[in-house]
C-alpha cells in the first residue's frame, strides 16, 4: 500500500490497492468453487458406492478445468424470440450478488475486505437480490419451463428468506452486533461459546432454508429435471449456464461460511480454553473457518445424495407454518436469555 | 399419544437422520466400480456381440445360404442374396446385417444349422460414416477370420447345452 | 470534485434515466426491472448520505421481496397494448392535469422555501463506528414507539384483510395435506403379514 501511494496519486492508490484484495479474494474462491463441483460428483459418487470422476489429471482433479475448457468453447445459443440483453445478463445477476457478498466477510481477526457495521443486513440483503437472476433468466428465455422454474424459484426464495431472516435475528440478538466480526468476537471463549448451542434451532433452520435459497436439493423444484427438463436455465448454453452453474455453488459456499461464521465461531480455533490451544495456536484463523465451513459444503452434498425432492406445496408449508414459528419461539427465547445475561452465553 | 410421538419425530427430523446416517455408511462402503478400459468386467460365453461368419479348416465359408437366419430374424435385419457359384455350390452373394436394426438376440446363430453366423465377444466398435453400419459378407468373414479361436472354443464349451 | 459528489451524480442520474424509463417503457417487465434498478441507484444515494440501514433495507425489502412480487404478477400477465392504448386520447386531458396539480403541489412543499440549504444546518460526518442502525432502533423503540406499535397494528390487520378477501371455501377443489400426509407412516398404509409357505418347492 505504502509502495503504491508513493508513486501514484492518493485515490488511485486505494483504488487499486482494493481492487487488488478483491481479486485475491475471487480468484480462490473461483478455484474453490470449480474443486467444489469436483467435490460433489465425488461424494455423490461414493455415496451410491461409485467412485466419481477419475480420468482426467491424477484421481480426476484435472476435471474441473476440463470441465471449464469445455464450457468456454461451446456454443452461445440465444433462442430467437428471447430478450436478448436480460437473456445474457441474468447469468451475471446470480454471480455477481453472490461474489460481492464476500465483500463484508470476515476471513481472520483483521481479514475483511470491507469492515461495516451492518454486514449482516448487507448480505441477507444481496443473498435476496439472488433471485433475479433466476426470475430474469426464466422471463427472458421465452420458454415456459424456464417461466415455470423462475416463478416456483422465486416464490421458494422470497419464502425461505423470512425464516432466514428471523435466524439472522436471533444471532444478532445473542451477539449484539450487526457487524460479522463482532458476531464471531460474541462467540470467543471455547466450542461452547459458539453460537450453535443455545441457538441450535436457529442453526439447523438457518442451514436448510440456505439449501432451500440455494435452489438445492432436495429443495430443487426450480431445476426439477423430471417436470420441467432444467427450469430456470433451460434455453442456456455455454458460458452463460457456466456462469450460473458458478453462481449456484458460489452461493452454497457462502451460505456454507456464513452458517461456519455465525454459529461455530468463524476463524475461531475449536480447541480455544482447553489444554490443547498452545498446541495449535500457529495454525492460523483462516484454516479454521476453512474447515468449519467444509462440514457446512459436505452437507448439501449429503443432503443431494440423501433426499428425494420435495413437492412444492410440502416446500411451502415447511417454509410458512414450521420454520417460522419455531424462529420466532426461538428469538423469544434468546431475547429472554440476553436480558436475564443466561451464563454463560449472553453474560 | 402416537400423533404426539410422530409429532415429535418429525420435530427433531430423527427420519431424515436416518436416511443421512445411511448414505453416510455407503460413503465408506467398498466402491464395485470396474474401471472398464484398464479392468473388464467377466463375460460369458454365451456373451451376443458383433457378428461374424466363419470357415471351415480349408478356408471354405460355412454358409449354405439356407435363408433360415433370415426367416428368423425379429427384427429383418438380414439380408441374403444366393447364387450358385462356378463349382456349382449354394453360395451366398449377399449376406448383409444391418446393425442398427439388429437386437442382438442371437437367434440367427440358433438356427444356423453349420454354426456360420455366430455372435463373439466383440462389443467395443463405433461406426463414423453413414453405411457402415451394414456389415457385409466380406466384413462379417474378416471378424469370423480374426476371433475364430475364441468363437470356436466358446461353441465347443457350449456344445453340451445345445 | 470529490469522489463522493462523483458517486452522488453518478447515482442520480442513474436514478433519474431509470425512473423516467419507468414509466415510458412499453414492455412492463422491463419497467419493473427499471424500477430495481431506481431502488438500486436510491440506495446508493442514501449510503452517501449515511443511511446505511435504510439503504440497505430499501435493498433488502423493496428489491429483494416487494419487486419479486411484482415481477412474478406482470410476468403472468398477458398485457393487450393495443387495448390498453384504445382510450389514450380521451383521458390524455384529465392526466395532464392532475399530473400539473401534483408537480405544483410538489413544489410548493419540497421547495427551496422549505428545504433549501439555508434551512438546515449541514449534517456533520459521523465517525467509522458509528452506528447508523443502534440509533435507528434506539428511536424507533422509544420516541416513535406508539406510531411504531401503530403501523404494525395497520399492517396486520391489512395482512387479515387480504387473507379474509381471497380465503374462500372452494368444495370441488381437491387438494392434499401435506401436514396430515407427513403423519402418515407405513405401518398405516401396509400391513405386513408373517405367514409360511403354502407349498415346498420341489
């Protein structure tokens, strides 16, 4: 930063300088993101008892990448009667929110790219304006089962965001804070400081109604391949589904992290107040989310491998008259908790 | 009470559990995948591929162009011309299989009454071109030439069931 | 010029083109879509004004769940233009008017006599951690509590409303519950009968 504003003028150097963090954040997080899809055929594969893709590069890591080749030089096929301009931008309407989500996320004590106080307002915020991308997608294709994916897709989304925002309430009510790194500070202390313990509820519905946000199975009526051949993104082809297929999985990492950083402690180490924090205090905060978010990532493969697809009115009433009741009993309890300082959580 | 019970099943997704508990275990079962070009998989002898036609020990075709194969065929997919050549035999001057009508059930070689037309083990072929998909006599011969050792030892370890 | 007041015209005018595309598109999906993109330029312009929570709910509601709403209602429609155009002349007279009595109206409220800068002082820059939301709550629970508990208290009643207005009992529609059907488990549905074989296979 230093060397930078030396030779440049003042602005120019933040710019780049920011410029620069944010594609230190992307570029992983694209490979991270690419290895995840490589991740799901394998453990799909090994939880039917195949072995998943195996061919290209040693155990099939060169898929990926082949994968990605393969999609950059096929084809753009716009269908004749579409909306040409929505048709190509809604592919970058669910990338771009899901990446610029990462803006406000806390990877260590001091690693965040932007530092607000209402971070987790902002990214309930844009996991919402996800939808559009979808809705645009399937308007625009003039295709009825791309206009049948969007509209089950949207209804699904705007459903499963009140439960998960009552979840997000109910962590901000125990950590005080709307900032992300405050919520994993709220949480210092050992494993069970974190937040997954008294707000256990909060946890599992917060999770499934990411599943569920994501379009993923076995909330995937969006796609639906038996009724409506791939929903949404049908008539894509070529980069453009690519860049959808990107947004999905980068939004299941992000829900993933996010559910690893509000209720298991973010970049905090598990072994935190036992004997054994000495022992690995050199391993840094950021291998930590890493993994506590890679518990997170497995279990939307699980739930793939595991859960046959739900019918949308089942869909529904499990949004509406299950999870959000039990939210709201929830947050009355952790408001109860705060305001009587239970110990040992909300001291 | 059992509404009560379910009702908290359901609550605590203890089913859910369970099918995540089963798929859980198959993640670290023992994987039966054959890695097909390196491993194969084992094969009968009674295995029905590509079709072939074959020779007695002199080098004379078997067929007779008896036509019974082709009265046989389900699916029509054999095609017989017959002539009689210059020493006066039955020969066939066609005998074409088109395989994309073929259903590979084998009754051809069931019918065959000199064991000409067989099925082998041969299934590993792709066809680029329109037309190459009827095999002629002269193709036929040449897969009968090339895998006669193994169709003759598989008729023989099924003589007895014949 | 700073970058701020860079950004602030950057985002009006943004704000501006969207909201006269709004209303002038023919197409009312693309209209809808203007409309995202006004709320979108309006936050901005609140963000710089350092109304971050508003900005964000304004995001968060309007983009994020309202505008879905909308978009889902228009996309279904199948809007006659030709029909829609049939009376344009006729009323073309009485819209203009109300258009002038409203943009009077407007004027003499938010004009300069009320809201120009000599009317206020500049708000001063609040430091990096202050929290625009932490004081938003502390008012809305405190001062502003009646009209608060108020607005709920209207909204609920109009959320009952619209459920009373479009509930209705229709006998010939068949339909499932998934409630009662979750309940059900095999042992209802199969009975599974231990019994020997009738015959030995020989």
């Amino acid at each position: 930063m230093e060397l930078l504003d030396s030779f440049l003028p003042h602005g120019l150097a933040t710019v780049i300088w920011i410029v620069l963090k944010i594609v230190l954040i992307v570029l992983p997080l694209m490979v991270l993101v690419a290895y995840y899809t490589l991740a799901e055929r394998k453990v799909i594969g090994f939880m039917q008892v195949r072995i998943g893709p195996n061919r290209v590069g040693p155990n099939g890591l060169g898929q990926p990448i082949a994968d990605a080749l393969k999609l950059m030089f096929k084809e753009i096929i716009l269908p004749t009667k579409a909306n040409k301009v929505l048709f190509l931008i809604a592919p970058l309407l669910t990338l771009g929110p899901a990446l610029a989500a990462w803006a406000v996320f806390p990877f260590d004590a001091e690693l965040v790219l932007a530092d607000v106080n209402a971070g987790l307002l902002y990214i309930l915020a844009l996991t919402s304006v996800g939808v559009y991308g979808v809705i645009i997608a399937g308007w625009a294709s003039n295709s009825k089962y791309a206009l049948l994916g969007a509209v089950r897709s949207a209804a699904q989304i705007v459903s499963y965001e009140i439960a998960m925002g009552f979840a997000i309430v109910g962590v901000l009510v125990a950590a005080g804070s709307l900032n992300l790194g405050d919520i994993v500070r709220a949480q210092d202390g050992s494993l069970f400081h974190w937040f997954w313990l008294p707000l256990f509820p909060l946890l599992v519905i917060y999770f499934i109604s990411g599943v569920a946000e994501t379009n993923r199975a076995p909330f995937d009526v969006a796609e639906g391949e038996s009724e409506i051949v791939a929903g949404f993104h049908v008539e894509y082809s070529g980069m453009t589904f690519a860049v959808f297929f990107l947004g999905e999985y980068a939004n299941m990492i992000l829900i993933s992290a996010l559910t690893a950083l509000m209720f298991l402690g973010g970049w905090l180490s598990p072994f935190q107040g036992t004997f054994l924090e000495p022992v690995f205090a050199w391993v840094p905060g950021l291998v930590w989310l890493f993994l506590k978010t890679a518990i997170f990532a497995f279990l939307f493969l699980w739930f793939r491998a595991t859960f046959p697809r739900y019918r949308y009115d089942q869909i529904m009433r499990l949004g509406w008259k299950v999870f959000i009741p039990i939210t709201i009993v929830w947050i009355m309890v952790v408001g109860l908790a705060v305001v009587l300082e239970l110990p040992w959580w909300f001291d | 009470m059992t509404v009560f019970k379910n009702y908290i099943k359901s609550l605590f997704l203890l089913e859910l559990l369970k099918g995540l508990r089963l798929t859980g275990r198959y993640f670290f079962a023992k994987k039966f995948t054959v890695q097909y070009p390196e491993e194969r998989a084992p094969m009968s002898p009674r295995f029905r591929g590509l079709h072939a036609q074959r020779r007695y020990d002199n080098g004379e075709e078997r067929c007779i162009a008896c036509k019974l194969c082709e009265a046989t065929c389900p699916a029509l997919a054999i095609t017989i011309d017959v002539e009689a050549r210059e020493d006066g035999s039955r020969r066939t001057s066609r005998y074409d299989i088109d395989l994309f009508k073929c259903i590979f059930c084998g009754f051809c070689q069931e019918s065959c009454p000199v064991d000409a037309i067989v099925e082998t083990r041969v299934y590993e072929y792709a066809f680029e071109k329109r037309g190459e998909n009827i095999m002629t006599k002269d193709k036929l011969l040449a897969v009968g030439d090339e895998h006669e050792s193994q169709i003759s030892a598989d008729i023989a370890a099924q003589a007895k069931y014949r | 010029m700073t970058f701020e007041l860079f950004l602030f015209y950057v985002f009006s005018a943004a704000l501006l083109y969207a909201a006269t595309m709004v209303i002038t598109q023919r197409n009312s999906v693309h209209s809808a879509l203007f409309l995202v993109l006004a709320f979108c330029c309006a936050a901005g312009v609140w963000l710089l004004a350092e109304a971050e929570f508003l900005a964000i709910v304004l995001i968060l509601v309007y983009v994020g769940a309202v505008m879905v709403l909308f978009l889902f209602v228009v996309m279904m429609l199948d809007v006659d233009q030709a029909s829609d155009r049939a009376g344009y002349m006729k009323y073309a007279p009485v819209g203009v008017l109300i258009a002038v009595v409203l943009a009077i109206e407007l004027m003499l409220v938010v004009g300069p006599g009320n809201f120009g800068l000599d009317k206020f002082a500049s708000p001063i820059p609040h430091a990096a951690d202050y929290s625009n939301t932490k004081e938003l709550g502390r008012v809305l629970y405190t001062v502003y509590m009646y009209p608060f508990e108020l607005a709920a208290v209207i909204l609920l009643v109009a959320i009952i409303a619209a459920i009373g207005l479009t509930l209705r009992k229709r006998p010939q529609t068949r339909y499932q519950d998934p409630a009662k059907q979750v309940q059900v488990k095999a042992a209802d549905r199969v009975r599974i009968v231990k019994m020997a074989t009738e015959k030995k296979w020989s």
